[in-house]
C-alpha cells in the first residue's frame, strides 16, 4: 500500500476513482496524511494536465512509477500507456494508430515511398 514513505513529488499514479474506475496523474505535493495530485483528462483528441489538482488519501493511490525528480517522466507515462509530450499533450498509446499491427506496411517501403514523392519539378525549385 501507498504511503509517505514510498510516494515522493513528481511520481506518477495510477488512483482508484469513487466511481471504481481509474484516473492517472503526479503527485505536486504531500503531507502525512494524503497526496496532491494534478490529473490529466482528454481535451479533444489528447490528454492534458487538469487546470487544478486534488487531495487524494494515500490508500486511494493503486500504482505509483518513480520519476527520479521528474528525469524518468516520458518512461513513467509510457508504463501507464500513455506518450508524455507535454504537460498540455499525452497522447494514449492504444488511440494512435500502430503501424506495427497494419498488415499492409512494410518498413523497407516506407524510405523508399519518401523519395518516390521528389519530383523533377520539385527538385528545380529548390524543394
């Protein structure tokens, strides 16, 4: 179970909602007692830090993935599916479109594909 002693600032958790569901965020300060957390939530197609945080107990925190002071940031976002880019724009992993899993893409084609796009016209005009 969370408590002070294993939850430090800038860690981010993963905290069980009172409508059962889980909320993701970083923890911005503590007490003995419970954590300050700033959620993120998806404002239109990506997900953002929330303008306010909230006090949270520590028996409410589900997972926690140290940030190392904020250095493992992008590392401790991607645990949790999430690719960090911003505080203003984390994308969720399973929302982006994976050219891994298209059965159509070839990676060998994809260098190739760029070039075949160069033109004659392109290349007089400096392009």
């Amino acid at each position: 179970m969370a408590n002070f002693e294993t939850i430090y600032v800038t860690d981010i958790v993963e905290v069980l909602m009172a409508d059962e569901t889980y909320s993701y965020g970083e923890v911005v300060s503590k007490d003995d007692r419970r954590v300050e957390v700033n959620f993120i939530a998806k404002k239109e197609e990506v997900f953002a830090y929330e303008d306010q945080s909230f006090f949270i107990e520590y028996e409410a925190i589900n997972y926690a993935i140290g940030t190392k002071n904020g250095t493992k940031m992008i590392a401790a976002w991607k645990e949790f599916g999430f690719d960090f880019r911003s505080e203003d724009e984390l994308l969720a992993l399973d929302d982006n479109e994976s050219t891994d899993e298209d059965e159509d893409w070839d990676p060998s084609m994809e260098h190739e594909e760029e070039t075949d796009e160069v033109t004659d016209s392109d290349e007089d005009e400096g392009f």
